[in-house]
C-alpha cells in the first residue's frame, strides 16, 4: 500500500519536473533571461509569506502556500498565458481543466481530489485565501519590471491604465494594503519612462 | 509603519530574485540543463508536501515548507555545494552564516529574527521537522539521476557506497519510510549501470 502510494506520488513528481521548461513572458531582476514557471512558483511563495501580515483578516497564509505550490501546475499541458496577451480564455481554461485531470490524476485517488479541490478554489478566486493568492500571483511581475527596465510591459505595450486593469482589479480584492502602497510607485515608474 | 516595511520586505524579495542564477550540480530530468536553486528550491516543497503521509509522527509539513521556502536562500551569497564535491565545511559554514545575515538582515528585525531561527533549525537538522526537510533535499537528485542516465553520478564518479553515506543517512534519519523504498531502486539503477 505504502510502496503503490510512492510509485504514484513520484510519478506525478518526477512529472512536475516539466514546470521548470515552462516559459513565462516576465524577466528576471537582472533582464539575463525569461523566467520559468517553477522558479516563479518558488518566488510568489516567498511573496506570500512575507507580505502575509498584509493580507486581510481571515487569510490562512498555511493554505495560502499550498495553492501557490500548486497553482501553475497545469501549465505543462496548457501552457502558460501571458496575461497582457490576447488569449482565447475559453479555450486556455478549457485546456487547464484537462491538464488537471491528467496531471492530479497521477496521484493517489485521495490526493488527487484533495489537490484538484485546491486547485479549483484557487481558479475560482472567492475565498479570501485564493483572492490572497491571486493578488501576490500579480504582484511579482510588476516588482520584476520596475527592476529590469520595463520587461514584459515594454514587450506587450502595457500602460498604466492597463495595469490598473489587469494588477489593479485582483490586487484591490486580495491585497488591497499592498496594492495601495504599489500604486504610487507604479505611477512613478511610469511618470519617468523613457518615451 | 507599514509603508516602512513593505519597503524592507520588497527590498529582500527582490534580492531573493538571485536565487534563480544560481546553478546547482543537478539536472533537470530530461537532462536538457543544470538546475538553478529557486526551481529546486520549489521542487522540493511540492516533494516535500506530496509525501507528507509517509513522514515520522510529529512533523508538521506547514513548517517543513516554510522551512524549505527558505533553505537555500543563503547560496546567493555562499553559492550551491554539490554534495559529492569536496568542500572545505568550515569555511562554506562560515559563508552562509554571514550570507544569512545579509539577506535575512534586509527584512524588519522581527521577521529577520523568525526567519533566522528557522533556518538555524533546518541547518542543525536535530528537530523532526527539519530531519524531515533535510532527508527530502536529500531525496530530489537521485530521482532526478534515475530519470536523466545518471546526471551529476556520473560527473562526480558516484557509487552506491557514496550513496549510502551522503543520501542514506540523513533520509534514514529523517524520512526512513521513503528510504526504505527508494535504497533497491537505487541499487537496481546502480546495478544495471552501463560501465
């Protein structure tokens, strides 16, 4: 029982090894390179339970944790989507949906439902633990860009109205203390851009 | 008050960035490039978190992860030690004591002081909780190696001996169960070795 349980759970393990060749549109602090999905995994984690005494009354930065460990899981099958690109949203979630059957579905039948549970509360950002980690989710590329020059804002001509938008929006309903300190500094970065 | 330590706390998460750069001995399992240790560091909290259940009674995986969040943070500083390399112990010691300083030191005193103690514990590997972290760093290269035709084995003339003292001793010291399973793996792997 113990040794079919391990063969399963190293099976999905060694799969998850395929995040680290999943590329992301953001940069690193240093512009050497793009960033991949594990290390960025790794990175909002750390986000995350540093800035936890931010985070609204009732965030469990514990759960917190384990959704972000998880949350970009399913990009090996379905890719990761820039979120200043123009995507078939319907289409990528679609795509998600099956890379969590497969992928959660190489682990033991209780893990996989627990993992898939996980997973799907964080994908439907309504409880105040996946709203926290959908608003840190957003955060790191922002502090990224304004390290590097301008990153993927620079790629995808992104204004500040559009980070509003697409920053603004998830960061005002999960983290709206850090979203009211990085607000300014975006203003200002953008402000002195070079035209 | 807040804005005071939001300042120090992006301060150390962008420093944390450079973990990304640095490269470690391992591979990736499709043996397609070295590993860095921010996607290691990653791998091995969803390791850790997936085999939970086979861990010795007391542990708490919500400290293991923190714990393995934090692990190797003091390598932007002191760099990656292969563990089949030959390093002076004392002086890479001292390395990342004073790298820890550093980088822990960016944060507010109070959260340095936490995040201290708690590397402090991983790095004396005496509690159940940072046996556990330990054995599981210990764990993600030999499954790596298995899968990639034997990976940093191979470049530091590795065998099952060597395995047995570097890998063996803290996995049976902090997740016997999983060593119980993996040890005929591996030695089937060193037994069907190409020579």
């Amino acid at each position: 029982m113990t040794a079919d349980r391990l063969v399963a759970q190293v099976a999905f393990l060694n799969e998850a090894d395929k995040l680290k060749s999943i590329i992301r549109a953001s940069r690193l602090h240093d512009n050497s390179r793009f960033e991949n999905s594990a290390e960025h995994s790794w990175h909002v984690m750390l986000h995350a339970f540093v800035l936890a005494e931010h985070a609204p009354e009732g965030v469990s930065a514990t759960r917190v944790l384990q959704m972000l460990l998880l949350h970009d899981i399913v990009e090996i099958d379905a890719g990761d989507t820039p979120i200043h690109g123009d995507v078939d949203a319907a289409a990528q979630e679609a795509a998600e949906q099956l890379a969590a059957d497969r992928l959660f579905g190489l682990l033991p039948a209780d893990q996989c439902a627990a993992y898939r549970a996980l997973w799907d509360e964080f994908e439907a950002a309504e409880s105040a633990d996946a709203k926290y980690a959908k608003a840190i989710d957003r955060l790191t590329t922002p502090l990224a860009n304004m390290e590097n020059g301008g990153g993927s804002w620079t790629d995808y001509n992104v204004t500040l109205d559009h980070l509003d938008a697409r920053v603004g929006t998830p960061m005002q309903r999960g983290a709206p203390a850090i979203w009211a300190w990085l607000r300014p500094r975006l203003a200002a970065w953008f402000d002195g851009r070079p035209s």
